[in-house]
C-alpha cells in the first residue's frame, strides 16, 4: 500500500525523535524535527548531563537497531559519548538538516480542517506553520520534578544552590562544598559519586532504599544475561503470560523462586548490603516495580570509606541558615551542612504545549496517559507519541514504536474499534498501578516487560524477527540489529516507489477473555526447551541441532566476535545437567562462562539464602496456580 505524503512534525531530538524521523522520512513524509536544546541527544544533550552520567545498558543493547554503537566505546558509554553516537547518526541518515535545534515548541494547536498549527520560539523570535500530523517524542524525563521545600528563599539569599540532577552540569561547582544529593536512584547515586571526589563532604537523604544491580553478578556474569533477556523477562508475571511464561509462574514456579532468592542473596553479600546497613526493605521482587537500577560503581565504596553519607529513610523537611551557612535539616531532627542540594527527583510526565481541551483528552481520572501501545490516544486524531513505552531497551522500543506510527499512517495496521482499544488500556493501566504500587510514570513506564511491548507492536505489525531470533532471546540479550529487517520489510510494504507492495497486514481479532490485539507476534516462538521446527537462515541465525551458525554473527552482535560458537563440551557439566539443551545452541564464548557461573551461582545463594531467612522475604506475586 502506498502512503499519501504528509507534512509532521515531531517534538524532540532523542532516540524516539531521531528514529522517528529517520522512519517516517523513509516512508515518504516531509519531516521537521524541533528541538529546544542546541544539539540532538534528549536527555544525553550536554545541557543535560549531570556528571558521572553512564547508561544502564551495554552498548550491545542500547543502541538503534541499523547504527551500532561504535567499537572503541566502553560496555557502559558516558552521557557525552551516547550524545556523539546520536549526532553520529542523524549525520549518517540524512536527519541533520531536519532538525531545529535551540527551537522550543510552545504550542500546538489542533485545525478544525485536521493537522496542526504549531507555534515555537528560536533566539527570541516566534514562528507558527501547518503540519498533517504531530508527534509528540519529548519523551518521559524532560520535565524535572522539584520538591517544594520551605526555607528555599532564604536557603539561596545565604548562598546555598537547589537544582535538579539534569541541571547540575558542572563539576567544579561542587568543589571544596557541602552536597546533600536527594533519591537513590541511578542518577542520585551517579551524582554522589561523581561530587565525593570533589566535595568537601557528600551526603545522600534517600526516603526509600532501592534495590541496586551490580554490573557483574558475582564479578562474572553480566546482568544483562539476567534482565535482558526473555527468560529474565518472564521471571516477573505478564498480564497475560504465554507459553513457557505459564510454566514459570505455575509448575516450575519453585525453581523461578529460587533463582530470585539466589540472586537476591548475592547481590546482599557482593554490595554488602548487611555491612553497610543499606538492605532495602521488601524483596528483590519489587524490581517489577520499575525501580530497579544499576549500582553506581564506586559509591558503596565510598560508603564503606565514610566519604559518602547515607541518611536512609529520610526526607528534607526543611531547607534553612544556620550560623549564616546553608543547611537541611531532615524529617527525624539531623541537620546537614548543604552548599548544594542535587534533587534526583524525577520527572514530571507532561505535554505542556498542548492545549488543555487537548491534554484531558489524553488523560483518564487519574492522571494516566491513554495510549493504545503507548502510542495512539483514542480521540484526538493526527497525533501519536513516540518513546512513551520507556523500557530496559528504551531505543528499540521507540525505534518499533516509530514503525507502529509509520505503519499507522499508512493504513497498515487493522485497529480494534475505540472502546474497545479504551477498555483494553484501562486494563492495562489498573493492573500496572497494582504491580507497581503506582510507579509507573502516569502509565508511560513498561519496566520489565519491555519485550512483550515490542512483541505486540510487531504483531500488530504483521511482521518479525523470526522464530530462531526470538528463540535465541530466551538466554542471549536482545541484539537490536536483528530488528532492522523489520524496518526493511515495512519500507517494502508501504514507502513510495516500485518496491512497495500489498502485503496485507495483521488484523485485529476480538477475544471475550483477552485483550484485543494479539499479545505475541505472529513468529512466536516455542516455549523452552522444544527446539524449534524452522530452518531459516536469517542473518545470525543458528541450526540448533548442530550448534553451528548458518551465517556469521551479526555486525555488533553484543556477546560474539566473528565464528565464535558454544559447544557442548565448553559448558560445564553441572551446568549442563541443570539447564535445558538450549545452551548448546547459542553463539557467543561469553555466554559459556555466563552458564558455568550462573548455575552453581544460584544453587548455592539459595542455600545461603535459606540459611540467612532471605527466602522468606520473597513473595510470590503470580497469582494462582
């Protein structure tokens, strides 16, 4: 099906700007990007970055699914360089002269005939134009969340500074001064550690403990292998579990368990949690709730040294002078001398150049955004989101979630009729407010389960990655560049030119019981350990009868250099003997020793778990059986 070009507009310069242009472009459309910071990047931007900024994700997972991360980048890139990667790739498509940076959108205004006329201000100057359609991709962080402390006037006439993380840019502004950095999250965390080397003291007032991630599990195992993958994924109970997920929440619901209490344990004893008094109440579980982050190097260091100071379950009650010299004094009567008070607070989640007949359109009662796969509001037509989906594997979820919206526009996605895309959300949004107890970014923040979003977008797609690919993820982490013939497949479909074709898309099929899109793609792997029927030989693939790649890896592939395969006789045998024959299938040397330790790694913690009545911490929160 061809597509009618259109005139879009699309709000913001981060990943899900940037993919969105680079798709939506593709498709034939007249796309420009407005941008208010002066360069491309989003939260990466360097007006942006608090230091010691670094992503959570690997460089193999974190990155656009045709544009790996370039080689010479450390496993975990800094803010500067995630910046570079993205100037690097709106140079490399084209997208450079598409985007207005230092150009803030201050209003968007819906046209009676459809379209909008959107309104923006540049150097002082303000300009309005037309567009067909209007995307909105200033993602889930750009609004900083302050607390309103009492005393803040006074604090800042004394000379004290109150910022947010993403405000506080410059090192030396910390030297030789008192810093009181607020959250426990990674960007608080981040800041602490990055000031302490610089400050005259550096205290953390944290009003709950986080459970953290260490980078290494053990100092081996990279915990991607543990949450970026779909077994990790399914570890924590779907809405609508499929396939092996039921297993694992139903008869082998007891050795899931004892994996979360082994991993539990020895993340306790690697942080050394107990030592430092910093256990986090609850369990490991409450990684559902989207609050799991991944442990700061240095800074339980720098507690067990007494350079950081951690006042755990607390607040600031109160910002004041005292003896002419800014303090914050805490909920339980302490005060803290404070030069700096860093606030790594979070975010609002908010649209504000939309009108406000516009935004209650967007919302439900409670102040959740509406969005049919974190995309399509029900009505208000010409306007999608893009990167409202924020996950573990935030770029190519944007990225898919930029093909859903090119898809969309070119009529190539059979959409279920509006109430009951309504009450489908609505489900979705109650039980994400139970799993999360409320954290869930106003219904913006999928974590865990960024896998199964990208699954139903591809379904709805009519298109995917292949069964074996899929297969794979069970163990390996997901490797973004097998998702770009996805982007292929749709340009064939539905770009302007000779290639396009009639393809017909996935249609929507109505279930009494489910939602009403299908959960899976139509490439839905079978559940582990039954080897797969297929033989197809896309790009990366395996026969895995054989253990031996059909084609070389993949460009960039995150766990494997050129011909590198597991054989049996690499895995341990107590290892073998433990873990489904799908560990002689997978490519990558790194994976063997991610199994040898993983295995004998969670069969011991849970016995020390046991023994150190962690075990009871865990609770199951499947549901019955």
């Amino acid at each position: 099906m061809k597509i009618a070009a259109r005139k879009i507009a699309v709000v913001g310069a981060g990943f899900a700007g940037l993919s969105t242009a680079k798709v939506l472009t593709g498709f034939g459309h007249e796309v420009t990007v407005f941008e208010k910071a002066p360069d491309v990047g989003g939260v990466w931007s360097r007006t942006r970055r608090y230091p010691g900024l670094t992503t959570q994700n690997d460089k193999g997972t974190y990155s656009l699914s045709d544009f790996p991360m370039p080689r010479d980048y450390p496993e975990w890139p800094s803010g500067e360089q995630v910046q570079q990667y993205l100037e690097s790739y709106a140079r490399q498509f084209g997208l450079l002269d598409l985007v207005r940076t230092s150009t803030e959108v201050v209003a968007a205004e819906p046209r009676g005939q459809g379209g909008w006329t959107v309104t923006t201000t540049s150097g002082g100057t303000s300009a309005s134009a037309g567009f067909d359609h209007l995307v909105v991709a200033n993602g889930i962080f750009c609004d900083p969340f302050m607390p309103d402390y009492p005393g803040a006037a006074e604090f800042r006439a004394a000379g004290g500074r109150l910022c947010h993380a993403s405000e506080f840019t410059e090192l030396e502004d910390a030297r030789g001064r008192d810093v009181v950095v607020v959250g426990y999250g990674k960007s608080s965390c981040d800041v602490a550690v990055a000031l302490d080397a610089v400050s005259s003291s550096t205290t953390v007032v944290a009003r709950e403990l986080l459970w953290k991630m260490p980078r290494r599990i053990g100092g081996a195992l990279n915990y991607k292998y543990l949450l970026l993958t779909r077994l990790g994924e399914g570890l924590f109970r779907y809405i609508t579990p499929l396939g092996f997920e039921r297993f694992l929440h139903g008869a082998g619901r007891g050795a899931r368990n004892g994996m979360m209490v082994g991993l539990q344990s020895q993340i306790v004893r690697q942080l050394r949690l107990r030592k430092l008094g910093l256990l986090p109440g609850g369990s490991l579980e409450d990684i559902a709730r989207s609050t799991v982050s991944l442990a700061t190097e240095g800074f339980y260091e720098g507690v067990d040294a007494g350079s950081i100071t951690v006042r755990r379950d607390s607040v600031i009650t109160r910002l004041a002078v005292r003896d002419g010299r800014p303090v914050a004094e805490l909920a339980a009567g302490a005060v803290v001398p404070a030069d700096v008070v860093v606030c790594g607070t979070g975010f609002h989640q908010r649209v504000p150049f939309l009108p406000p007949t516009v935004h209650e359109r967007l919302l439900d009662e409670r102040g959740n955004f509406e969005l049919y796969r974190q995309i399509l509001p029900h009505t208000v037509p010409d306007l999608t989101f893009c990167g409202y989906n924020s996950s573990f594997l935030s770029p190519l979820s944007a990225e898919v979630a930029a093909l859903w919206i090119g898809a969309h526009l070119a009529d190539g996605i059979a959409l279920p009729p509006v109430e009951q895309r309504r009450e489908f959300v609505q489900t979705r949004l109650r039980w994400m407010e139970e799993r999360t107890q409320g954290k869930h970014a106003r219904g913006t923040n999928i974590i865990p389960f960024s896998l199964h979003n990208i699954d139903e977008m591809l379904s709805d797609l009519g298109v995917g990655v292949g069964t074996r690919r899929r297969f794979a993820e069970w163990l390996l982490p997901v490797a973004p560049g097998a998702y770009a013939q996805v982007t292929t497949a749709l340009l064939a479909r539905h770009a302007p030119g000779p290639s396009a074709s009639s393809a017909p898309t996935c249609a929507w099929r109505s279930s009494a019981t489910t939602a009403p899109a299908p959960a899976t793609p139509p490439d839905s792997p079978p559940p582990p350990p039954s080897p797969p029927a297929d033989t197809s030989s896309e790009p990366g693939s395996w026969d895995a009868r054989t253990a031996t790649p059909s084609t070389p890896p993949t460009r960039g592939h995150p766990c494997s250099s050129p011909g590198s395969v597991i054989r049996p006789g690499d895995i341990t045998l107590a290892a073998r003997t433990r873990l489904p024959w799908i560990v002689t299938a997978v490519t990558g040397a790194e994976v063997t020793a991610a199994v040898n330790v993983l295995v004998p790694l969670v069969e011991r913690n849970a016995l020390v778990a046991a023994r150190d009545g962690l075990g009871a911490q865990i609770v199951d929160r499947s549901g019955p059986r």
